[in-house]
C-alpha cells in the first residue's frame, strides 16, 4: 500500500518553515506497513491545490491532507477537497455547537467566521478536534481514502492517534508489524555506527534507521512478518546482538525520553533531586519539569548565573570561586553539594562551563567546557568535557550528560 | 515569477529526514523576486518523478531538482528529466575526465558506474561541482527554465550561489524587493487578523504571511518594484496602518526574538534582572540566557518547584502560600519581590501557575491557570491568565508572557 501526504499552507513555503506533520505521519503510516512515495507543499491556493489532490489520487488510494482548515479566506483545503473529489461540502450546525462551546468554556465569543469549519466534505466522517476548532475529516469514496488533519501538530497527532489509526487498520490489508527503538546518551553517532553497524547491516528485515540529535541518539528497528510473533521474533535477534554491543550506554527500549526515565527512576526508589546551574541557564531543570508529575521528585533548582548567585545563594565558598574560578570542577562541586543540603534532596546536581559563543571576558577557558557534578549524601562526583558546536549545542549537550549522569547514578552504573 | 522545488531521494521519505535544501532555495528565490508556489518530495522512482516533473513544468515556467545526480541505478533524475522534457541525453567525455582527475587527486580509481553521470540534456549547460562528482544542469527550452542540482548541500550551495544566481538574474525580469517582519506578543491568531485583514486584504503587493507560534506571531510584508525605493515604499504604506492597528502588542520590526528584544532593553537601561519560576521549571530562565551575553542583565533564577523551596530559598511567607496558595497573585508577587530583593536585581520577575496535564491533587485551580509577577523598587504588577493547551504549550505562553511584561516595563506601557 502507497501513500502520498500534502501539506497546505503558505507559511510552509517560506523559507522559515518546514513542514514536520509528515515526518510523524510517515512514521505511522511506516508501522502500518504503508509506503510514503511522495510529499509535497502547496500555499493556500485553491486552484492548485484541487489540481495537487487530483494528481496524487490518481497515483495513490491513500492521501494525507494537513492543515488549511482554519476559518479564515485563507483556509482552502475543505474547497479544494471537495472539487477534486467531486462531492459537496454540507453544513453541520453540530460542529458550530461545538465550536460554540469550545468558545464559551475560555468565556470568549466564537467569531462568525467559524462557521466556515462546519462545512464537511459529503459522505465523510466527521473526526471531532478536541485541541482545537478544525474537525478533521475522513473521505472513503472509489479512489481510495483521503484524510483532512488541521495543521497544529498538537491537533494532528491526538486525531490521527486516536481517530484515524483504528479506521487505517480496518481499511488495510492485514500485516504484522513490530518495531523497537533503542536510544542512547552521550555517543557520537560515528562511534556508534562502527559499533553495531556490523550487526544491523546483516538484516534486511527488521530495517535499521538511526535519529541523531546532539548528545541523544535514536536506533530503529521495523520487522515485519506473517504473524505478530514473527516479526516479534526478528526484532528480539537483533536488537539483543545491539543491544550487547551497547550495554550500558542505552538509556531506553520503549520510547521513553532521558527525562522521563530519569524520572522514573527517580520515582520509583523514592528519591529526589535539585539542581543548580550556570551554563545550562535552567534547560536542565526546564527538561526536568517538562515531565507530567515531575513535582513528585523535583524539588527545585538554582540558576547561579552570576557569582553572587553562587556565593550568595547557594553559599558556594568565594574562596572555591577565586583560586578555582566558576568554571572549575571545584565549583561544580560546591554547587551540586550546596544544592543537596539546602534542598534536603537525596541528589544534587550542578553544571557548570563555557557555553559561547566567546570565552567569558579575562578567562583562558575554552568554548565547550563543561563541568557537571552529581551529589549524593556520600560523595560526589564531577565529570569534564568539551562540547563541540553553538551555544544551543553545548548547552544541549551538558544536560544530556548531566541527565544521564542521574541516570547512572540511580542504575549504580 | 513563480517556481517549483522538487526534492528526489527515498532516504527523504522517511520519518528521519526533512529536505532542507528547499528552505535554502526558498530563501535565494524569494530574494530574486521568486515565489516558491509548491515543492516536493519524489522517491527514487523513475516514473513518479517524470510525472512530478512534467506536471510541475505545466505549472510554473522554474523547476528546481535537487538530488538523484549520483552515478547508482538509483539515481534517476537525468532520465526522467530527459523524458519530461522532451530531449535526448548526450554523453560527455570531458566529464568523464574531469571525474576521472577527480578520483585521482584522491588516489583512487574512477567506478565504471562513474560514466552515467556524464549525460546531460541535450541543450543544457553544464555547471561544474567543485565539491563531488555530480555535475548540474541547466536547460531552457520553450517552456522555462530546469535547474538539476546535486542533493548534498555542500555542494548544492555554491554551485547555486556561483553559476544558477548569475544565469537567474540575467533570466528574470529586473525587480527589487523588499521585505519587513513585525513580531507580535500574546494575541491570539485570530484576534490579530480580525484587526489587521481589513488592512493587508486591500494590498497585493506587498504581500503578507502571518506566521503564529504560541503566544508569538510573525507579520511578514515582502513588495517587489522598479526600484529598491519604490518597494521600500510599498512596505512602508502597509507597514505602517498595520502598526497603528497593532500599536504596543509589537515586539520588534526587525526579527529580534523577545528574547532578544527584553535583553538589549536591559542592556540599554543598565538594568538587571532575576527570575523565580514555578511552573514554567527554568523555561524563563533558558529563554533569557539562550541570548549570547546574557550575563550582563541576567543575574540568576530560583526553579521553586516545591512549597520548601519557596519560602525556605526565597523567603516566601507560608502564611501566604497558607492563605493563598502557591498558585495566587499574592504567592507570585511575593516570589517576584524576593527575587528582585535577594538577587539585588532592578527587575524581579515571577511565574506560578498549573501547566497541567491534571490539576494539582487537592487543588481547585484550573489547568492553564497562571499568575506572572514584574516588581520593581516601587511596585509589582500582577497579571492573572488561563491559557489553552497541552504542558508544553501552557508554560511556553507563560514564558512569553513573561518576558512580554518585562519588555512593556522597560519600554513604560
């Protein structure tokens, strides 16, 4: 089975802006066995849009359409879908009830306007927008199936989870489908790759794909056979050989992110942590927090970005800042075990460094160095390293290794 | 002028991928007076792509095709260009040589597979790459211009800058553009375009594209004209009544982030700030330090996730978190005036709020419901707002109001 997706949107054809609903979409569409052999954007013109639809129904029975769904002139998906598949758009005062209450609930009027979102595609079924106003619209008709997805990614990804999954499925030959994905902290991708590459290019199926963001790497693995436990079988074989090539350094096999396992972990032995950092700027604690129930663990942390702020508040000793200087793994130190106490946390962790672009004004320290400490009741330890890349890089790059210095610490590795 | 990007590679239909390619083409495009009306992925697939091809030829008198150059069977783009265009492919020993001098430089053989790149459409001019074997094309015929450029951006960038833009601007007729973007604060989409529509409606050049994140909104204006004044002038006239309608909601006229924006306002004043967060878990304090040199203004922040770490850190009185709670407008102006006090800062600035997803246990507060706090030595102001959305969403438009708050302070509205 093929699949085609287009995106609609002006906004997507600027030079600003890429289109990633079709990467998650892709993704799906690949572990139901289904192909993407073409993607494309077109800006909010209904003419070449209809013509864009018409072309890819007659190469594809499945097309994804996102975004275009909003209220406004410049909304012409509904339009144009309706045209190319040659069938009418009908109102549905429900959607305007609903629209309606969806207003109310933030007390605000809805805009008339809106009404424009009620128009429905004849013969489609209706896929209720619980993020947003856009109902999203599915179309199953002699040409296959067209899907209409409102643009916000925070819209389209619980739609298409939970509205469009179970319909592709019913719609779809049967075939079973098992992927894994092993993620991994702190290793270069080259690295990597020379590691298990001699493995995984020894398979066709399971399909290998390996994601690498700055400090966090991603292995996929998609097998696909006659039954579940076929493919089950051919993912086992070789994420096992991978995953003994890697031990320790995998930090998850279902998905779950440095932070969440982090605080997982952090749950389930009932411990909890503060942090305290200069570099990081409150990104270690920000990607700590943006786990739901995080309070549970976190109790809170400094951002010493001045030496005041480090002496004053978190009482690092000036004497550590004056032979040592901020940047020390003597500094690092005093900040995770200063942070600890006056948390009354079962660990405290700090970073500290050079995040760049220039070295700090009258130091010798180089861009990239970083300092990161993680305290127990018993001892503490500091790691050094030098990042490479931008501030946003090394800066992404110290609380990955400070997340994953958490990690270890709890695993006892 | 309008033109085409045609991205051919099955590696980018995968979920890893995007074409990025295409945004560096965009952005050279649009500054020629250029716009890219659609664009497209195409797998290695012979007969997709001279559809793709002939298709996006009938539309626009530029197409662009980047990748499918290399010398593999997978590499189908100088067929399928041929056959949609109409036109033989004629070998070329002098690319054969040149490839050939090529490998030896590195002292390595030249692959018989190697001869396949050597063909080139009848007509077109060949543009040698300096950076890998892949010759490019361009060919202009009667229905407009084709450009076949190799897909690895290394060696698609300057071959593009040094041999398509010179043909490109002989070709194209002579026009000046000019463009501007006023970025807006904490509006909601569609309150911004119900006041500003009736404005840019009434003008096709410049044209508009509005650009929205939360909290965020990009105004993009980009007229064309004889001369640099006359469309510089045509920015002006719309610019201008847009502005008057926006007034203070804009942040800045010249792409400055607000990040930006709040810290050379800072830096202007000689002022300092400090920052304590609840909900929002360190994002205000990334945002502020994720500006280069932010340590001039920035002076630190406490993450007081926890009850302790309120009144214990900053001296919260637990009479008031008692009283009040930790979520309230007097919790947030106690946490700002703190701040601002323990830090010596000139500014303090607070965040408390439910990011969600649930509700806090034993709490009535609603989930998006945050209070932001600004002090000063003479006073603090306190805003009370319930934003819409998921975790992710609810303390990225509380971080945004935030900083928006810091900036309306220092400029005085």
């Amino acid at each position: 089975m093929t699949a085609e997706i287009l995106a609609v949107g002006s906004e997507l054809l600027t030079p600003q802006r890429v289109d990633t609903n079709s990467l998650y979409l892709t993704q799906k569409l690949n572990e139901l066995g289904v192909e993407v052999v073409a993607k494309g954007v077109i800006g909010d013109d209904r003419v070449r849009l209809t013509q864009a639809i018409e072309q890819a129904r007659a190469r594809t029975p499945l097309l994804i359409l996102t975004g275009g769904l909003g209220p406004t002139e410049d909304d012409v998906t509904r339009d144009a879908a309706a045209t190319a598949c040659g069938c009418n758009l009908v109102f549905h005062q429900e959607i305007v009830d609903a629209i309606e209450a969806r207003f109310r609930s933030f007390r605000r009027a809805m805009a008339p306007i809106n009404r424009r979102q009620a128009y429905i595609l004849e013969g489609a079924e209706i896929l209720p927008n619980e993020r947003g106003t856009a109902p999203g619209q599915w179309l199953r008709d002699q040409a296959g199936v067209v899907i209409l997805l409102p643009g916000p990614p925070n819209e389209l990804k619980p739609m298409f989870e939970a509205q469009c999954l179970p319909r592709l499925v019913q719609w779809l030959p049967q075939r079973h489908i098992v992927a894994r994905v092993l993620r991994v902290a702190g290793m270069p991708e080259s690295d990597l790759d020379q590691l298990i590459s001699p493995i995984y290019t020894r398979y066709t199926n399971p399909v290998t794909t390996i994601l690498a963001a700055p400090g966090d790497i991603q292995v996929h693995f998609r097998a696909h056979g006659s039954s579940d436990a076929e493919a089950r079988a051919l993912v086992e074989e070789l994420s096992r050989q991978v995953e003994e090539a890697l031990r320790d350094k995998i930090y998850s096999r279902d998905g779950e992110s440095l932070e969440e396992v982090v605080g997982r972990l952090l749950s389930e032995r009932g411990a909890t942590l503060a942090v305290a950092e200069s570099c990081t700027g409150g990104l270690l604690a920000e990607r700590i927090t943006s786990v739901p129930g995080s309070s549970r663990y976190f109790l809170g942390g400094w951002v010493s970005y001045s030496s005041h702020a480090k002496t004053a508040w978190l009482g690092v000793s000036p004497q550590t800042l004056e032979t040592h200087g901020a940047v020390s793994a003597e500094a690092a130190r005093e900040m995770a075990q200063r942070a600890r106490e006056a948390a009354c946390s079962t660990l405290g962790v700090s970073v500290t460094g050079v995040a760049g672009p220039a070295p700090d004004p009258g130091s010798s320290h180089p861009v990239g160095l970083v300092y990161i400490a993680v305290a127990d009741q018993q001892s503490c330890e500091v790691k050094e390293r030098r990042f490479v890349g931008e501030r946003d890089r090394v800066r992404l790059q110290a609380s990955q290794l400070a997340l994953d210095l958490i990690r270890r610490k709890l695993v006892g590795n």
